[in-house]
C-alpha cells in the first residue's frame, strides 16, 4: 500500500534536500519574508519553487498546464514551510541544542559515497548551485531540526499495534487485493429435513446437473443457482483442499477420483446435494474445486425452532458464557464439535454477505449474529486472523508515526509564531 503525502506531510523529505541559506547573497537579494533576524529571498524562494516543481513532474504524470496549475497552488504552502524551518532551527538554537563539526562531516561523508570519487560529487554540488560552505551550513541545520523533533516530540510519535489495527480496519479499502484470513470457530443449530424436503432438493440438483454437463458454464450457474453463501459468493470457488483431511468430507474422496475439467455426479450430504467441477490439481495432492450446493429446505417451523435455540445461546455469550462450553453443549456439528468448536480459516474478500455483514468487526474475538445457511444456523467467532506482513504494520506504523508528527508540527509552529517577528513581502517588495 501505498499513501501519497501532500506538500505538507514531505516537510521533512524536503528540508532534507532544499534548505541552504547563503547569507551574503542575501545583501543584494530581494527579500521576499523577514523572520525575526533572518530573511527568505526571493531567489530562494524560486529555487524552492523550481525544485517543487520537479518533485511534481517525478510523482504526477500531469500535463504542462495542470503542472503550472499545481506548483501554483503550492507556492503559500511552500512559503509556510520555509519560514516554519526558520522558526524551528531558530528555536533549536535558543535551546543550546549543539551540533559538531564531526556530526557535520560524517553526513556530508555519507553523502559522498552515493558518488563513484570526489570530483563527481564537487561537480555535483556545482550543477545545483552549492558550495561545500553552503552544504556545511545545511547539514547544521538539518541536524539542528532532527534534534529538535528528538527532544521534543519522538515520546508522542509512538504508534501502538491497537493504532495500527485500528487505522488498517477504517481503512480496509486501500489495501486492494489482501488475501484477508480469519480463523473461526461454530456452534451449529442443524436443520432437520423431511423425505419430501429431500425429494424437492434432488430434482432441482438433477436439473442443474444436466444443465452443466449439456455444456451451460460452471461459473455462472454456481453463482446464480448455488445455495450456499459462501462458495456462491466466490462464484463457486472453494480454494485449494487436500484430500483425505476431512475438511469436506462427503466431497474429497469424489474429487480425488476426477481429472480436471471433470464434473461429478451428485454427491449426496446430510443438508443437500453438490455439483463439483476439478479446476486444478497440485503435485502435493491439494485439490482445486467449484461448487453448486443444492439446499434441502427445511419446513418453516423447523427453521423456527432452530432459528430459537440459536438466539437463546447468542444471549447465554453475551452473558459471559464460554464459547466452547457453548460448543459442547449445543453444537450438531460432530467434526467441528470434536475439536472444540474449530472450523476453517476463511478469505475475507470470499465471505458472502450473510457471513461477512454477520460481524460488527472482524477483530479477535468478535462473535457473529445467528447466520443462516442451508445446513442450519451458525455462530461464529473469530479466533485468529492473519492479514498484514510485517512490513505492512511497520508502514502503517510510519505513516501514522508521521502523521501525529506534522500534527505537532503544526502545533509547534502556531505558537513560534505567536511570539516571533514575521514580515511578508509581496513579489514587488512591499509588505
């Protein structure tokens, strides 16, 4: 992921690069703003200018109109920054903050070894207008401003991982393409369906199955005509499985036994009938598969009654109930009762909308509504949840790092200001 930082948030970035004060240019150059004993000429100002605007051209791809437009629209923010830089290396020095000269030279070193000798690097201070005295003075004052910000704010630049977690679930869609994870854990309120449920389900399962095999797509039938909301969702895909695991266990020995390409026959489970279709097969064994789940429906009283059972347990958690003791009593699920209640680990972005919409968040130990599929009602809570790397945290974590910064910033610099001599000059000289 990537955020794109306005003028304002590369204050640093472009101190770093741009600030060099030559003093004695400054007694024949027009001066553009008078910061208590300092000034910004408007020579100084331009190069600025000119710089911004090959920042622009490097980042945006904007026509020569919209680009003029744009450093246009830059220039007060720009001013605002070149004196909030005076204000704090001025600041820094009325606290005695000290640099030395070997601080000094090793950034200037460092600088150095970006160039293949010394005279590539003296060309290159010359093609921008520096002298090595110019360079000294900034490197001051750079290091000036770096430790300002050190003394004065890094406690409050602090991010926790709840801040980090808390920014990436408001702001879920920038991260296009997650293979958002979460592990859940069910109790299961099974439905009980009679013979004339079962017969009514065949036949529709009989149809679809002649439909696929006489050449209809596999995709779009699952995605129009499948009843369950997960797989559906997902336009049949049930991802990768490993046979012999008992993850689906009516469905892995058929799958085993097919070619990709290949359709089943109906496969029969206690809560309806399904079509599979093999869409690849890994060298580990592991099994790719779409899926039409035909429901078996039960009788409205039935669903009811389960339907009950499920909000009473809901109330019994919300009284502070354990989940697995709720499990082990309530639970019609055998294979996932076994283990305590574990299910499966589920993609976010394939969560059909009975289940996604089901949590109030999709944080660590949230606990579902009753959600109702054609098996029955689930209550799910998430145990576990994978999402962001270790870089992306640690991105996160900059970016909120350098947003409390420039929040400071602003603070620091309103009252610099409130006690400082500051006189703006029009283009033309006059104030």
């Amino acid at each position: 992921m990537r955020f794109k930082s306005s003028l304002a948030t590369l204050f640093l970035a472009v101190i770093i690069s741009f600030f060099a004060i030559d003093t004695e240019a400054k007694i024949v150059e027009k001066i553009l703003v008078i910061v208590n004993d300092e000034v910004i000429t408007l020579t100084e100002f331009d190069d600025r200018l000119d710089k911004t605007r090959e920042m622009f051209k490097q980042v945006y791809k904007y026509s020569d109109a919209k680009l003029a437009q744009e450093v246009e629209k830059a220039k007060p923010q720009l001013l605002d920054t070149m004196i909030d830089e005076i204000l704090f290396v001025q600041d820094a020095v009325r606290r005695n903050i000290q640099i030395s000269d070997a601080q000094i030279l090793k950034e200037i070193d460092n600088l150095k070894k970006q160039f293949s000798s010394d005279k590539e690097f003296a060309e290159a201070l010359e093609a921008e207008g520096y002298t090595l005295d110019a360079l000294k003075r900034e490197k001051k004052r750079e290091l000036l401003l770096r430790e300002l910000i050190s003394q004065r704010f890094a406690p409050e630049l602090a991010v926790t991982d709840e801040e980090v977690r808390k920014f990436y679930v408001e702001n879920r869609d920038q991260f296009p393409g997650k293979d958002d994870i979460v592990k859940l854990k069910q109790i299961f309120f099974k439905f009980n369906f009679t013979q004339a449920d079962k017969d009514k389900a065949k036949q529709r399962a009989d149809m679809l199955l002649e439909q696929v095999r006489g050449g209809a797509n596999f995709t779009e039938t699952a995605e129009t005509f499948s009843d369950d909301p997960g797989t559906k969702a997902n336009k049949g895909d049930m991802g990768y499985f490993m046979p012999g695991k008992g993850q689906f266990p009516e469905i892995e020995e058929v799958a085993s036994k097919l070619d990709v390409g290949q359709i089943s026959d109906l496969i029969g489970t206690p809560n309806g009938y399904n079509i599979i279709k093999i869409t690849d097969k890994k060298i580990d064994g592991s099994i790719r598969a779409q899926i039409i789940h035909i429901a078996i429906w039960p009788d409205p009283s039935e669903e009811k009654m389960a339907e009950q059972e499920a909000e009473s347990v809901l109330q019994k958690l919300k009284n502070v109930s354990k989940f697995v003791d709720m499990v082990k009593l309530y639970s019609d699920d055998e294979i996932s009762k076994a283990k305590e209640g574990d299910w499966m680990e589920v993609p976010v972005d394939s969560m059909g909308p009975e289940l996604g919409g089901a949590f109030d968040s999709l944080d660590m130990g949230s606990i579902s509504r009753a959600i109702k599929t054609p098996q029955g009602f689930h209550i799910f809570k998430i145990v576990e949840r994978k999402d962001l790397s270790d870089e992306e945290l640690e991105q996160i974590r900059m970016f909120l790092s350098e947003k409390k910064l420039q929040e400071k910033l602003g603070e620091y610099s309103d009252k610099l200001r409130g006690t400082s001599y500051i006189q703006i000059f029009d283009f033309a000289g006059k104030p």
